[in-house]
C-alpha cells in the first residue's frame, strides 16, 4: 500500500470514529463474493452493506474500475482507491433506514457502468467484498433442458408440483411462494408460484432469481440463478435452477421484483444439512 493511501485511510477511520454514534449492537461482518448479473441494466443493483467505522474492501476480478461515482455524493462515504485496484469505502455516518446511495462503477471507456447501492444494515456489514463476471456455462444451458424436460414429465411434475410452502415471499399485492424442490446430486430444480391478493391488482413477476451459499469458513457467494417461465396444464410457473457450490453449509434464495431486490429466504438443502 502506498504512503498516501495508508495516511488518508489513517485520517478516514479516525474522522469515522469520531462521527459515529455508539450502537446498542454492532453489525456482524462478513466477507462476499458477488458474481455479476448478465444483464444488469434489467435487474436491480447488487447491495453493499457499509457502516460507520468499518473500512469496506471491493475488489474487482475483471477489468480494473477506471472511476467511482455516487450519488448523492455528499461528502459521507469516503473513498480510496488502492494500488491494486481495491476501492476502500468508509462511510463517516451510518445510512438511514431505507435509504440508499447509488454507487456506479465505470471500468472501460464504453462499457455500461456496473451499478450498486449502499446501505447500512443493523445485522452486517461488508468488509470485503470480491465483485466477479458471471461466465457463460454450456452445462448451465443443459440444465436449462433438463428443468423444461423435467416440468413436461408426469413423474416428474408430481414431484415439482406438490407444494411444499418451501419459500415465501410478499410483494404489494401478489405472493410469490417457492412451492417445491428437485434434487439432482449439487443440482437442484425449483418451481415458485406467483398469485394476485386482489384481481384488480397485476401479478408480480420475479426477474431474478439469486441464490446465496454459506461456505464452511463462513464466506458467503452470491450468484444469479437460472430463471425460466413456464406454463403447465392451466398454471404459469417460474422455474429456476442452480449448482451447490462445494463446501455449502447454507443455501438462501431470493427473488427480485423490477425495482427492488428480494430478501433472501433459506432453502432446505436435500439430506437437511451441509453438503461435501
């Protein structure tokens, strides 16, 4: 680290500590890996969780981000940007509840900026975070065709249709609710059923699917899920898929809705436990 870097992070946590007011509990925190949406521009942007006194590392696996931008930029998050690459994020004050600041990241000249918002959470914080581009997977467009195969099979169906009340989720007006879960060795093949409260109120439709796995040293990855909708019989159905990452203790999914991000709900891994 250069000695510029190191005075101006010096100066950052002191003013920090000095603005912050005490917590009755403090914020566990956590380290994240975050894999990219294919399309952001369709999707919400990805949360990172920052509060007073905690220095927040975001690194980048692709290209090395060129300029970070806030809005609004009032002066409260403050930024380093080290030798390697790293963008250090200290915040001088905690957000409010609800609030959130837009963080636009640009990394090549042309390039659609990489969007995040910040916001401070009374359960977690950040302290680091490696942001990573999803890449394509020829197995995951197998899987693709096996989950539209599987929902055309009786047997299977039976299987995917028993609702099991496994995920429940509460937009305005609409519940979204993962019915059922297929598993497939580290595969598994999950069915989530959207119904309106009221008729005079539209069907909430996911556009996204993210699933969280809790790794056994306690690293947590995030990825975007495989969504497909399908339509069986009379019922339109979302269907999504994904791959255990290896050492998985927890799996948590969450549903994104076109403006705002879903919160994440645990689902049952198969044998009820961590898997190898």
């Amino acid at each position: 680290m250069r000695l510029g870097s190191w005075l101006l992070l010096t100066t950052l946590f002191s003013t920090s500590a000095i603005a912050g007011p005490p917590r009755a509990t403090s914020p566990a925190p956590q380290r994240r890996t975050l894999v990219l949406p294919a399309r952001p521009g369709q999707v919400p942007p990805l949360e990172l969780h920052v509060a007073v006194g905690v220095a927040t590392l975001v690194r980048f696996g692709g290209p090395l981000p060129q300029a970070l931008e806030l809005a609004p930029d009032d002066g409260r998050i403050q930024r380093v940007l080290l030798a390697d690459g790293t963008w250090v994020l200290v915040p001088t004050a905690d957000l409010a509840p609800g609030e959130q600041v837009l963080l636009s990241v640009v990394t090549e000249a042309g390039a659609e900026p990489l969007r995040f918002v910040l916001v401070t959470r009374g359960d977690a914080v950040d302290v680091s975070v490696h942001v990573v581009c999803s890449q394509p997977s020829a197995d995951e467009d197998g899987a693709e065709s096996v989950m539209r195969s599987l929902l055309a099979a009786p047997d299977a169906r039976v299987a995917l249709d028993l609702p099991q009340q496994v995920v429940e989720y509460n937009p305005a007006g609409s519940r979204g609710q993962v019915e059922s879960v297929l598993w497939m060795g580290r595969r598994f093949f999950a069915t989530v059923a959207v119904r309106r409260r009221t008729l005079d109120v539209p069907t909430w439709s996911p556009v996204q699917a993210r699933l969280r796995a809790t790794l056994a040293g306690g690293e947590l990855l995030e990825w975007p899920a495989r969504l497909l909708s399908v339509r069986i019989r009379d019922r339109r159905l979302q269907a999504l898929t994904g791959l255990l990452p290896e050492g998985t203790v927890r799996l948590d999914v969450a549903l994104d809705g076109a403006d705002a991000p879903g919160d994440f709900r645990p689902l049952p891994l198969e044998d009820g436990g961590g898997r190898p």
